[in-house]
C-alpha cells in the first residue's frame, strides 16, 4: 500500500474517532435533563409518602426542572455565544453536580424542589451548549443527519433511566437515585474538561452585553421561519412531557402496573424515539427535511388522539400503549428536522437561537404539566392538542414560506 493510500486511511480512521467521541459527549449532554427527569420517575409514590407531600406537590418538582432548565438555556447560550463553548458548559456541569448532590440529602419536599430547580439551571448549558457545537461543525443536511444520530446516543437516557431508576429501587431509596445522577454528572465534567475541545473561535465571539443579547433575541423572535420551527417542535415537545408529568400517576396507579413494569414501558417508549430518529437519518437523503417535519407532526396528533379516545373509554392497557408509542417515538422525526431548519440561518447565534428553541419546549413544557393530572383523559388531551398546536403551526409557516418564494 502506498504512503498516500495508508495516510488517507489514518484521516479517515481518525475522523471517525473524533466523530465518535463528538457523538459520546454531546449525546451524554444532550441526555442530562431527560436522565434527569426519567430515573426519578418511579420513584415518585415512595418520595410522597416519604416526604409526606402529595402528588401534585411531586409533580411541582418536575415543574419546577423545567422552568430551571428553561431559564438556565436564556443564560448559557449567549455566554456561549461571547466566551465560547467550553468555560459555561464546564461551570453548568459543577453547578448540576452540586445541585443533585443536594437532592439526595433533601429533608424536606421544598428543598427538594429548590434543589432541583438549581439542577435544572446546570443542565441547561448541556443542553443548548451541545446543540451550539453541532451548528459550529456541520451545516445542511449533514447537520440533520448528525442530529438524528445524536439521538441514538442521548435517546439511551430516557430508555435506560427508568429502567434503571426501577432497579435502583430494589436496592436503595428515591436518594440513591440522584446520588447515581450525581456520579453522571461528574463523569461528563470529566469528559469535557478532557475531551471536548473548544469548537467557537476567538474571532466569532460576540461581546457579552446585556443589551447586544436583547438585540439578538428581538431578532429572532422577528425572524418567522425560526420562530414557526422552534414553535413547532416546543408544542410537539410538551406533548412529550405531558406524558412524563402524568405516566407515571395513569400506568401504575389507575393500571396497576408496578416500577419494575412501568420502567420497561418507558424505555419501550424511549427506543421508539432512537429508531425513528435513526429512520430520519437514512430518509433525509431522500426527502426534505420540511417534509418529514409535516409527517412526524402528523402522525405525533393522530397518536395523540388515539391515547385520548383510549381514557375517554377506559379501553385496556394495549389500546393505549399503541398510541402512546406512536405518539412519543415522533419525537425522534420531529426535534432533528425543526432544529436543523431553526438553526439552519443562525451561524452566527448558534448559542442564542438555540437558547430560545430550548425555552420555546420546556416553557411550554412547564404549562403542560399542571394541565395533565393524574389519569388518562387530561393527559390524552393535553397530549394531542399540542401535537395539533405543533402542525397548525408547521402549515402556517410553511405557508408563508411559499407565498413569501
């Protein structure tokens, strides 16, 4: 083999490691709040009666997460933005470590929910951080794909923490479940500070300036084709947590299924996300990523009508489990195609855009929760009117769009 045969061999292998490690990292981050949130999941009838609070204040917790990971994504980006990639993300990850550690030493259900609120705000900048380094490095439909695999790496949160927060159970308490979130969040500082180079050069950082920062913000909430895809995977995306709110509440108190039981039908639900995310991957060399965008909203609402019609007629755990799985995996074709699209024109504010298109989901995130209840009609409902919020808005835009051209 030639000299030259055998160095384009080495860059090749090369590339394909650091691309590797890229996904490892970025994925880890990207799965830190769904972790977050999914491993406590089963837990949440013994915290009850452990902290002596009810159901709704459980659910406040989980609120309360969200609104931390929606106000901490405001503050990280554009500090991502004017200082690079890697000193916010370090410094969110030290405040998530801290902060869960302080969730497992709660004593009492306020503390508990200050605490989680702090975690929130410190996986945040994991969140809209690894999004950022994404824009930095591929653009177009390399862009869509990469996002697409980057839910095969951070789709395994949501499908092993509740299996493992299940497992978990068995032998320790609900605080041995964030003392394992903890471990999590220091291995991923780890990671970081050893691994992930800076991705922002010194010449594209932008003066952090409270002022300059509105600005941005003004303009992207003016740009209408960002706003319409952020819109549209925000409401598809709170559809997501209306689930998470009341699953928990509707499969093991009014179905009788147990942790172990409810953990594995999470993570079902889960590996549904990872295939249709991979699924994209393959058909957006075929197709336009606007055009799976509409179908992922389509089928998300007719998933969400049919968990709907299931509590309406109190139909067996099978009727809704179907739909529920349709509903859910659309995750996986929806959220790589609306933030590609959004963040496809902000080269330049990778980090803001992509703090708004955080704050457009868990905000409205947050005002699905309360809505859902703990049994299967508010959630179906909630569940299908934002997944229809989500394509009516899609058409809108799409709409405009055209007209516009």
């Amino acid at each position: 083999m030639s000299t030259s045969a055998v160095q384009s061999s080495q860059g090749e292998t090369t590339a394909k490691a650091g691309k590797l490690r890229y996904l490892l990292i970025l994925g880890g981050l990207s799965a830190l709040a769904p972790f977050s949130i999914d491993m406590y999941l089963p837990a949440l009838p013994r915290m009850s009666s452990d902290l002596q609070a009810s159901d709704a204040a459980l659910q406040f917790t989980l609120s309360a997460f969200i609104i931390g990971l929606a106000a901490g994504q405001l503050v990280a980006g554009p500090l991502s933005d004017s200082f690079g990639r890697r000193k916010p993300l370090l410094a969110g990850l030290v405040l998530y470590s801290l902060a869960v550690a302080l969730c497992a030493m709660s004593p009492s259900i306020g503390v508990l929910i200050a605490a989680r609120m702090l975690q929130a705000f410190g996986a945040a900048a994991g969140i809209v951080i690894a999004r950022a380094v994404v824009r930095d490095l591929f653009s177009g439909r390399q862009m869509t794909k990469f996002f697409s695999t980057l839910l095969l790496v951070s789709g395994i949160g949501p499908v092993l923490a509740p299996v493992l927060g299940g497992q978990l159970l068995r032998l320790t308490s609900w605080r041995g479940v964030f003392v394992v979130q903890a471990l999590f969040g220091v291995l991923l500082l780890i990671a970081v500070l050893s691994m992930l180079p800076e991705s922002l050069s010194a010449d594209r950082h932008r003066p952090a300036r409270l002022g300059a920062t509105l600005r941005t913000y003004g303009r992207l909430l003016a740009d209408r084709g960002f706003l319409g895809y952020a819109l549209a995977g925000g409401l598809m995306f709170a559809g997501l947590f209306a689930y998470v709110s009341a699953s928990s509440f509707v499969l093991q108190g009014f179905y009788g299924l147990n942790p172990q039981q409810y953990s594995l039908v999470f993570g079902a639900n889960g590996v549904g996300i990872v295939l249709a995310g991979q699924l994209n991957g393959l058909l957006v060399n075929r197709f336009p990523e606007r055009r799976l965008l509409a179908a992922g909203l389509a089928i998300g609402t007719v998933g969400g009508v049919g968990v709907l019609v299931a509590g309406v007629l109190s139909l067996p755990l099978a009727a809704l489990l179907v739909p529920l799985f349709c509903q859910v995996s659309m995750i996986g074709l929806v959220m790589p195609n609306a933030t590609s699209l959004a963040l496809a024109g902000q080269p330049d504010h990778a980090g803001a855009a992509s703090a708004l298109m955080g704050v457009a989901q868990f905000t409205i995130g947050a005002l699905a929760t309360p809505l859902v209840g703990i049994d299967g009609v508010p959630m179906g409902a909630v569940m299908a009117g934002f997944a229809l919020t989500a394509l009516i808005v899609f058409v809108t835009v799409a709409r405009a769009r055209r007209a516009r051209a």
